[in-house]
DNA sequence: GTCAATACCTATCGCGTGATAGGTTTAGTC
DNA sequence: GACTAAACCTATCACGCGATAGGTATTGAC
C-alpha cells in the first residue's frame, strides 16, 4: 500500500517536464515547440545562405534533430518554405486593405500602409531576406504569396494615383513611382539587423517620412500627416 | 596540277567562318566568345533560379557546351560567380570616386553617383538580381565585391553628412538615410525588366530625383540640381 | 501491464551534382 | 604529312542530397 503510493508521487513530476515521444540525441532546450523552431532556424539558414544551397540536415542540426525527422512535421523542404512565406504578408495586407478603404487623404493612407509594412517586414518572427527578395522563392509553388505581394503593390500604386489626381503629390509615372518606393521598403530587409541599434518602428517611420517627402508636393504637410497618424505602435 | 589549285581555293573560305578547336555538337551561332557567352547565360540563369539551384549543365546547355566544356574557361562554378560580381561595381565605384572629390555641393555630388549607380544597374551586360541581393553571394569568397560595395556605401554616406552639414538636406539620421536610399538604389534589381518599357536612363533619372527630394530641405533646389548635373547620358 | 499515439532515431536509397580524365576534331605552322 | 595548340567531346567518379522505411523510446489512457 505504502509503496504504491510513494511511486505515485514520483510519476507526476516526470510528466511535466517530459514532452511525450521519443527522446531527442540533441537534449538541449527549445523555446519553441519543434515546427516553430525548424522554421524559425530554417528561416536563419536561408538568409545566410540562400534556400537551395541550404541542406535539409543544417536545418535540422539547427533545430536539434536529426534530418529525417524534419519529414515528421513537414512533407517536404518546399514546404518549410512555403509555411515561411505564408507566414509573411497575411497582416500587411489585411491593414493595406483596411486603410486604403478608409476615408481619408491619399498621402495620409499612403504614409500609414508603407511605415506598417516597413515595420513589419523588420518584425517578423523569422528572417525573410532570401524569401522575398531571391529569385529562388519566384516558383509557381508560391504563387499564392506572389499574388498577395502583388495586391499590396497596387494598392501602394492605387493611393499614389490618388495622391496625383488629389493634388498632394507630385505629377509623375505611378507605375515607377511605385516601384521605387516599394524597392526602398522591402530593400530594408537586405540591411536591416535584428541585433542592430535600430528599432522596426524607428525604421518604419523614418522610411515612411523620407517615401513621403520625396512624393508630397509640399513636404511641409509632413508633419500633418505624421500628426494625424499617430505613433506607429498604436497600429494594431 | 590543276587538282591542286583547285584544293587551295576552297580551304581559305573554310578558314574565316571556323574557329580553331573541335567543333560543337550545337551547331547554333553565338555572338559572343564562349567565355561571355557563358557568363551571360549564367547571369540569366542565375537571376531567375538562384546561383545554388542552377546546374552547370544548364549554363552548358544555354551556352552551347557540354557541361564538363564549362571548365576549360572556368577552374570552378564559383569562379563564373566571382567573375559575375566583378563586372560591376568598378565603373560606378570610380564615378563615385571621382565625382566625390569634385568641387561642388553634396547635394549635387550626391544626385549624380546616385544617377549613375542606379542606369549602371539596369544597364549592365549581366542580370545581377541574384547576385547582389541574395544571400548566396554574401560568403567571404567574394570579399573584394563586397569590399568595393561598401565603398560605395560609404561614399554615399559621406555625402549625406556632407549635404547635412552644409544645410541643404534636412537633418536626420544619416547612417538610416544611407541604408533606406542604398536600398532603394539595388532594389531596382527586383523589378527592372531589360525588356520593358523603363531605360535605364529614365530609372535612373527618376530614382535620382526621388531620393533628393526625399533629403533636400527645399526640393525646389531639385530644378537647379538637374540642370547643373546635366543629362544622365553625358556622364562617362 | 498493454496498447496506441507521438516524436524521434538509424539505415538506406536513387538520383543528381561539380569536377576529373582521357580522347577527338579542328586550324595553323613547318 | 607531322606536330602543336585550342576547343571541344564522352565517360566516369566521389560525394552529398532529399526523402523513405523501419525501428525505438517516451507519455498517457485504460
């Protein structure tokens, strides 16, 4: 009798601090749960390397397991990816989408969906650089990214268009106007470092500022804009 | 007699149109030498795929060899990147050179390497995209392109300073400002299309006038600036 | 204690890669 | 015609890759 019970007590400590499944070789502790962390360590590889030239079993040494088991939470190496690139955009868009409805000048909108998605591209819980910017990443498998980014361009173009016909912004070709800002926002994540002294609201206002002096008619309306933006972090 | 004279007359012909060596299994002309011919196929494959995801028998194939051919020209893959990345940068880095020390207004000095780098870009013989932004070709092999880069870098920083010290463009965090319009200068290479209907000229131009009013205090000094600077088609 | 689910492991496969080795085909020189 | 250099070719190698197969080690439920 004693002695069933005294084995009781000792069992209930075990499992809280065991997940279930086979132990790992690599007994180092994870801060996040296993496809989390193949992810977030996948996402480290390709932005120093590149996604083709880094091998499935560096991610999984990185993530503390062996190679095959990465095929465990993920079908294929496309498909970490795939998952990486979805992890992007999807809150960028849905705020472009937001504001560009709103009824409000051009440039006010403009100023808000760039310095948000500045900010988010610093942000991140995973480093996208060789995602959104390397050809490697073009493939049709993610044409569904493709597109969304392609959503938020012309919504940028749109709100510049708008900024030209309201008289708030300089008259110039939109369509390169538009990619000129649009390389100088998602050019941030060829410099940005997430160690570094800059903060991603810090980097997303200042890019929004400079995108908007640079279009505004009177860049003396800068300061209105910023005023009735409000600070950056108070965007949700 | 007579056979002979008549043997002599058609070899010369056959000599213009041939070149020493055994002779290709693909027939195809190429108006290139092989070795730019190779390196131009590799730069096209290079942008649209990725340096690690594409093959030494695709470049072969899309320059008219068979892959082992690749090296009589080339000791290793590698050696075509690094080959790659030093066909830029020189010119622009000697414009910048030269144009920084000249006797004039940051503000002007400024414009016009920004300018020049950005229709150098678009107008190299090579598609870059891959190599400059990508993470493949930040590894230390290439250090002689990234030394020079950050040159470059640097000397568009010191302009900045400069023009901040002298008034002419608004103050702010000048190292911020460098990265932002840096970014803005290479993300051409995301979306400039060889085939489009931007020149090179035009991208340049534009982008130039961008980033300085971007960074003037008065844009309206962006008139004097342009027509100081000249026509982007007369610089060397 | 048995069984099932979960999360791993080791072993291995089929395939493709960059590169080497040796041979072939041409033009040019003597 | 013999020889050399140049520019290719075919054949092959050693190696590493993403992925599959089968086994192992744990927890939790009964």
């Amino acid at each position: 009798m004693k002695a069933t019970n005294a084995k009781k007590a000792t069992k209930p400590k075990a499992a809280k601090t065991r997940p279930v499944g086979r132990p790992r070789a690599d007994r180092r502790r994870r801060e996040r749960p296993p496809d989390e962390e193949i992810l977030f360590q996948a996402a480290r590889l390709f932005a120093r390397q590149g996604v083709a030239a880094t091998t499935t079993r560096q991610i999984a040494a990185a993530a503390g397991l062996r190679q095959p088991s990465l095929f465990h939470w993920f079908p294929t190496k496309d498909a970490i990816v795939e998952a990486l690139l979805e992890s992007t955009i999807g809150a960028t868009l849905d705020h472009a989408e937001r504001v560009s409805k709103e009824r409000h000048g051009a440039a006010l909108r403009l100023f808000r969906v760039l310095r948000f998605d500045a900010r988010h591209l610093c942000s991140s819980p995973y480093d996208l650089t060789a995602l959104v910017l390397s050809p490697e990443s073009r493939s049709s498998r993610y044409g569904r990214f493709w597109k969304r980014r392609a959503r938020l361009i012309e919504i940028i173009g749109d709100l510049i268009a708008a900024g030209i016909r309201e008289g708030s912004l300089v008259e110039m070709d939109r369509k390169l106007a538009t990619r000129l800002v649009f390389g100088m926002d998602e050019g941030v994540l060829t410099w940005f470092d997430r160690e570094g002294a800059w903060t991603p609201d810090l980097v997303g206002e200042t890019f929004a500022e400079l995108a908007l002096r640079a279009l505004l008619r009177d860049p003396k309306d800068l300061a209105a804009l910023q005023r009735e933006a409000g600070p950056l972090h108070d965007e949700p």
